[in-house]
C-alpha cells in the first residue's frame, strides 16, 4: 500500500512544509497513519520519491531555464523517508510550486530505485497509488497482453517490474504524442480516461473478476490530472482528498498547519492519499470513480469517469459503498471510522 501528496501553488513552496514539518506529513504518515490503516504492512518504508517540475524549472522556481530544461527533477530513494538525512536536508533548502510526493510499501516488484515513484518520460511525471498486489488486479494475466500493445519507443521507457510502471507506459501509448512539448489539459484528460478503460478491458478478457483500484495522478508541470477509481459498482475506492486555499502555514508549535483562505482565489491546490492536517474543514473527499483536473489557471475541476462501474451520487447506492474491499488493502478505513467531513462555507465549487 502506497500514498502520495500533489502540491501545486501559484508561488513555489518549501518542501518542508509538506514532508517533513506538519505532524500528519506524508513521512510521518508513512509509520504512523490515521486513516489508512494496513494491518498487513503496517509502514511504508519501501523507498520514496518527490519529483519538482514547471515549464523548464529546476529545483528552486518557475523561472524557464534552457540550460536546465523542461524535465521534472526526480529523486528517490529505497530506504525508509523517515531515516534519510539527505531527504530531511534538502527539504528545507528547496522550493517548487509543484511537487509529487510518494511513499511507498512493496507489494510487487522488487526493493529498487527503478521502481520507486514517480516515474517520468520527457515532461510527464506520473504517480500511482496502487494496492501492490490488487492494484490492478491479477496483473501478471494482462501484464503480457500490456506489453504486447505498447510500441518499441513506449516499451523500454519500463525499467522496473512493477504494474504502477506498466500502466505509466499504457498511458504513454494513449497520447497523440508522448514526446511533444506540450500538451493540452483535454489530452491529458483524454490519455487516462483511455488508460483506466483499457486496463479494464484486459481484466474482462482476462476473466478477472476482483476489482482494480486505480487511483493515478499525472502532470506535464502546468495541469494536473488525478483519478479516484475502482472497477467496481459496489465497493468504495482507495481514499483520496483535495484542499485548496490561499496560504498553507503552521498556526501552533508542533507540526499543526492548516489551508487558511482569505478571498475567492485558489493560489494553493492539494490532493493526497490522506489528509495533512487534522483540520476536517481544509480537506473534501473526492467521490468514487471521479476525475479531479487541475487546470493551469488553478481551477479545479471534478468530473465523473462515467463507465459501467459509475453510479450516479443520486443513486443511494453511491452512499453505500463497501469500504471493506479497500480497507483490507489498508487503502481506506472502514465506513464505521469515517467521519464525515463538513465544508466550510466559503469552500470551492467543483464543476462536474
């Protein structure tokens, strides 16, 4: 079971602030989780990896520098993110007004860097939070028929063994052009859409009836496109949430930060696994089996994934989801542990 935390913001931050200072960090959530709790693999200390990239910036800004050029910078690590020195320093020397986080618990594939999110081609970095050994479910009956539908170009971009990798390459292979400069938020869009709906139908000609869980992030360094899914009607999908404010600051000693917003402008965007605060009110689960798009004017947008797994949020069964399924797989806690969160008043309108 892995996690990841997205930050993307109109001013670079201090990774820091959301690594290693706030007492609910993607770190410290990573040995000691409050709502995504594994009782299989209770930690994830199987490496980690945080990625930093904008339109041409290096570690430091947004300004475009040819001589640094437009590549994410990536650094990843096989030990545990809690007991790298190295990871603690350059977190407080170090900004980006956009950052991937993962954290992450082996369940296939082996202890490597190459395995380690986020994984990157050119401009794309992408993160996957998979459940290892059902993310995508009984992917060693598909993983050859995947392979098989990926161009030579695409096929040696894997370097590891992992599904997360696997799936990061069948996006590839849905772009017009995974090479070009740019891309637009529609492409982007378009590619996972394509990605999760073809896993899907490798898993029905497979006979593969235990539901996927596909919660997968990606981002060309100006929009940012995030999914919450399972194949499934009836079970509910691994967690994941958004918050959005103005500044994202520590009010008391001790780690305890929270999303203040002083007008109706998004200069901060999260989403992430679990929560980095215990503040309820900065942070809204995003729905089952939905699209949230971060465009790169900072609006944020929630889209259904409308497929044969979607039930309508005006469907009771939408509300009755078993959380069973993915709590097994320390991916959520069970409904009874939920509680539910209330919005601020002045909390963003999501278009759907």
């Amino acid at each position: 079971m892995c996690r990841f935390v997205i930050y993307k913001g109109t001013s670079p931050v201090q990774l820091s602030h959301l690594l290693t200072r706030p007492c609910h960090s993607i770190i410290n959530q990573a040995f000691d989780s409050r709502l995504r709790l594994d009782h299989r693999r209770p930690i994830n200390g199987d490496g980690f990896g945080v990625a930093l990239g904008r339109k041409g910036s290096g570690w430091y800004d947004s300004v475009h520098d040819e001589e640094l050029g437009s590549q994410p910078c990536i650094f990843t690590s096989v030990t545990p993110a809690w007991n790298n020195a190295n990871l603690i320093r350059l977190a407080e020397k170090i900004k980006s007004p956009l950052v991937f986080g993962h954290v992450r618990a082996t369940t296939t594939g082996s202890l490597s860097l190459d395995n380690c999110h986020p994984f990157a081609y050119g401009k794309l970095m992408v993160c996957h939070d998979f459940m290892h050994n059902g993310g995508i479910a009984s992917f060693h009956l598909i993983k050859r028929r995947l392979q098989a539908d990926l161009s030579d170009d695409v096929f040696n971009v894997v370097q590891g063994n992992t599904d997360s990798e696997c799936a990061f390459a069948l996006l590839l292979s849905k772009l017009p052009d995974p090479k070009a400069k740019s891309f637009t938020t529609r492409t982007l869009q378009q590619a996972m859409l394509d990605t999760i709906a073809t896993l899907n139908v490798y898993a029905e000609e497979a006979g593969i009836i235990e539901p996927s869980l596909m919660n997968f992030c990606v981002t060309d360094g100006e929009s940012v496109i995030a999914t919450r899914y399972i194949s499934s009607r009836h079970d509910e999908a691994a967690s994941l949430w958004f918050s959005s404010g103005t500044t994202f600051s520590e009010y008391a000693p001790g780690g305890h930060y929270r999303m203040a917003k002083a007008d109706k402008r998004e200069n901060i965007i999260m989403i992430a696994s679990e929560p980095l605060t215990f503040e309820k009110a900065d942070w809204m689960e995003i729905r089952t089996n939905s699209m949230v798009v971060i465009t790169p004017k900072m609006n944020l947008l929630q889209i259904p994934i409308v497929d044969k797994f979607y039930v309508s949020p005006s469907d009771p069964a939408a509300r009755n989801r078993d959380t069973d399924f993915a709590a097994a797989k320390g991916l959520l806690s069970p409904r009874k542990a939920l509680a539910p969160v209330q919005p601020r008043d002045n909390a963003p309108q999501l278009s759907i």
